[in-house]
C-alpha cells in the first residue's frame, strides 16, 4: 500500500497582481480533481490514522489512501474548497502558520496580501470535521536558521495552536517544505508524530514520519495530468 498526500495552497481564481501562480488551483479545476480522485477510488484519512496503521494499532486502511492538505490556512480554503469536499465525504487537513491567524501572508513579501482563517472559522471548521496542523510559528525555512530558532519556531507553533484548536496539534507541515535531518529530529522533540514536505512522490509504509513526501497541485496538473503521475507513483517500485 502506497500513501498519496496532495499540497494545495490556494483554491482561488487567479487574482491580478498575483507574482507565484503556481500555488493557485482554480476552483473548477478543483472540483474536477477530486470527483476524478473518487471515481479512481480514492478515498481520504487522516494522518494520525496512517500513523496508527504504520505502527500496527490500526489494521486496515482504503485500498488507495489520500491524505488533502492546504499550506497556509488562507480564507480561500473556506469559500472555495471546502464547499467541494464536504458534501462529497472528503477530509482535509489545514497547516496555519500560528502568528497569522486571522491575518495575511506577511512572509510572502513580494507577494499580494491575502486574507487567513481566523480563531473562531478555525474552530467551526474543525467542528465541521477539518483538522488543522502547524506551518510554523512565522513560517520561517527551518533548516536556515540557528536550531534554538527553529526549536522555538516549532514549540510556540504548537502551543498556540494548541489554544486556538483546544486539542492537541501533532502534525507540521514545513514551512517551504524546508527541512533537513535536524529539523526532523528538533520536529520530533517539540511534540509532533509527524511532518510532511514537497518531493512530489508517494510513501511506503516505512517512509519517514517526519518526512512525509506530498505531489504539489497547481493549475498546470489538469485531470489526464493529474492520473498519469499517480499510476506512475502508484507502480513505481523505488
């Protein structure tokens, strides 16, 4: 069995202005993607049930697993691509970046402002079967600076979402999927089961939990697109 875990950011019409469309999916494109997904028998989980399946305390799992994930935590998740996944039983798993809820995407300087999730959405959301991880206290690259940094990065992180969420938060998603041996290990010591970065490939069983590897999806990965990179992941044996 092979875990597919997909990387969103913004499912949004392009606005104008926009400097890095490739973290933009339409919302039609979206919708395309995940009715194709269900036809080819995927079907979503969590990564707290992968984890349980790979130490043995859960036995069984879809025979395609999917694993939806949306770097960021912007409003656009909310109006656009929750609205397609609810109504279709498909889960997903949300990385807000702890100093921004409620504001914009600071870190991206050259980027437009755009709008974030908010307290008390974040926590209707959950309600409503959303589940949320860390992206970082600022989303600072991890692997970049000094390890008390990241250390402290991680375990504020996880600490504040802790309040915001009141459950606790296990999963990290690296900011700019920037990450090395270190910062495994210093993810591990803040209190996180696991994390996940870029890499575009699919996951063993005995794949790292702390290097967890995502296919990124951007207008460019049309349906036909979309199917040949999965059969290509699905089989390849390395």
């Amino acid at each position: 069995m092979k875990l597919t875990i997909l990387m969103y950011h913004k499912v949004d019409e392009l606005h104008a202005g926009v400097r890095y469309p490739g973290n933009f999916v339409s919302p039609a494109l979206f919708e395309r993607q995940m009715d194709a997904l269900l036809l080819w028998g995927y079907r979503t989980i969590t990564l707290d049930q992968w984890l349980d399946y790979r130490d043995g305390r859960l036995d069984r799992l879809p025979s395609k697993p999917l694993i939806l994930t949306f770097d960021d935590g912007y409003t656009c998740f909310d109006e656009h691509a929750w609205p397609i996944l609810k109504p279709r039983g498909l889960r997903a798993t949300v990385f807000l970046v702890a100093s921004e809820i409620g504001g914009w995407n600071s870190w991206d300087r050259a980027e437009m402002r755009l709008p974030l999730l908010g307290a008390e959405r974040i926590r209707a959301l959950q309600d409503e079967g959303v589940h949320f991880g860390s992206h970082g206290f600022s989303h600072v690259p991890l692997a970049k600076v000094e390890p008390a940094r990241a250390l402290d990065e991680l375990t504020r992180s996880r600490a504040a979402l802790t309040d915001v969420l009141r459950r606790d938060v296990t999963a990290l998603a690296y900011p700019f999927s920037n990450q090395d041996a270190r910062v495994r290990r210093l993810a591990e010591q803040a209190g996180y089961r696991c994390a996940v970065r870029g890499k575009g490939r699919m996951n063993w069983r005995w794949t790292d939990p702390f290097g967890l590897r995502r296919i990124k999806m951007d207008n460019s990965v049309t349906v036909p697109r979309l199917k040949r990179v999965l059969l290509r992941e699905r089989y390849l044996r390395v």
